[in-house]
C-alpha cells in the first residue's frame, strides 16, 4: 500500500515559554484529504500542528507538530519514503529573532518591540529529501487578481519543483484551484472535498 503524506493545520513560533505566533488554520482540509486518500487505498501519514481544532482524521496514523523546524524533524526521520506528499499546512512565515524576545515570560507592563525574521520555508526542502514522491504545494493568496493568484502558483511549483499547486484565497476567488507542473490548464474545485476526491484519484493515475 503506498504511502499519501498529508502535512496540516498551524505552526506556531515562540514568543517566550507563554506567548507565540500563529497562522490561523483549523487542519478541516488535512481531514478530508487524509479520509479521501485512505478510501482510495494510500497509508496515510498525516503531520498535524498540534493547535489544529478539527478533528483528528480517522483510520490514519497522526503525528503532531509544534514549529516549522519540528515539522522538518519529523520529514527528515520518516522511516519510509512516501509516494506522494501534500503540503498543505499553514506554516510560520516568521520567526520572532532571539534578540528581541528572552526569558520564561516576558513581563507584560511596558511596550515591547519583536523583531520578526523571515522563517524557513519547508516545501523546497521536500525534492531533495524525497526525490521520487509526487509533491503537491498549497498557495493560499489575499491580494492580487486570480490571474496573480495562480502565476504565484506557477512560480511555487518552479521554485520548490513541485508536481502541482492548490491555490485559494481571496485572490483566487470562491472554490480552489489546482495548477499542475505539466498542465497549462486550471482545474476548478467548489469545496474542500471535491478537491480532496479529485486529488485521491489523481495520486492513484500518477501512481500507475
């Protein structure tokens, strides 16, 4: 049975031992892929942030994850290499720098400045570690037209040469978009489980 990868819901970075920032992201999607890929005959692995509200999906493995960095410890310690990958968590695009931030709680009566640096981005890091799997991108965009909404998808998949790229967002419009490295088309999807169906089938052509 091959292996689906299945990365969702939130990362969050540490502000001190109390506080941290997060993205908002329920790990809803991860679910219903997660159940979608396991109907169609994948092993699912499913690294879930552990702020996720959604329920845990059912009949799959689930191993959590707290910061960008420990997703890409679990990656890197996966004692099988899986098949296909979707990389759908919403993952820090900062980190709060070491310098502006210390100590087990910071105290709460005076201003406080964090300086916020750039985090590490985990999707190019997939190719090298995992050569072989198919790996399908997430590019969720707010600003911008659908056309800039998917040339972002298009460069994502340059980028981190990836084999496909979901993009939503308010500057994609209603629905979801899947944008494929060898396609020049756009696939339309109204909802998270018609996606999700459409993804589980794709995976299972692409596998032969």
């Amino acid at each position: 049975m091959p292996l689906a990868l299945v990365t969702c819901g939130p990362a969050h970075e540490p502000i001190d031992d109390v506080r941290r920032i997060t993205n908002h992201s329920t790990g809803e999607l991860g679910t219903i892929l997660s159940k979608a890929l396991h109907a169609g005959g994948f092993h699912v692995l499913c690294l879930r942030g552990e702020m996720a509200t959604h329920p845990v999906p059912p009949n799959v493995e689930v191993i959590p994850f707290s910061t960008n960095s420990s997703l890409g410890e679990e990656l890197e310690k996966l004692p099988e290499a899986p098949a296909v990958i979707f990389h759908a968590a919403a993952l820090c695009d900062f980190t709060v720098d070491a310098g502006s931030a210390s100590g087990k709680k910071i105290r709460s009566h005076a201003e406080l400045t964090l300086t916020l640096r750039p985090a590490e981005k985990i999707l190019p890091r997939l190719r090298p570690l995992f050569n072989e799997a198919l790996i399908v991108g997430w590019k969720y965009e707010l600003e911008g037209t659908r056309a800039d909404a998917l040339a972002r998808a298009r460069s994502q998949i340059s980028h981190a040469r990836t084999d496909a790229c979901v993009v939503n967002g308010a500057a994609y419009g209603e629905g979801f978009g899947l944008v494929e490295s060898d396609s020049p088309d756009v696939l339309h999807f109204a909802d998270k489980t018609a996606l999700s169906i459409h993804l589980a089938q794709w995976a299972q052509e692409k596998q032969g």
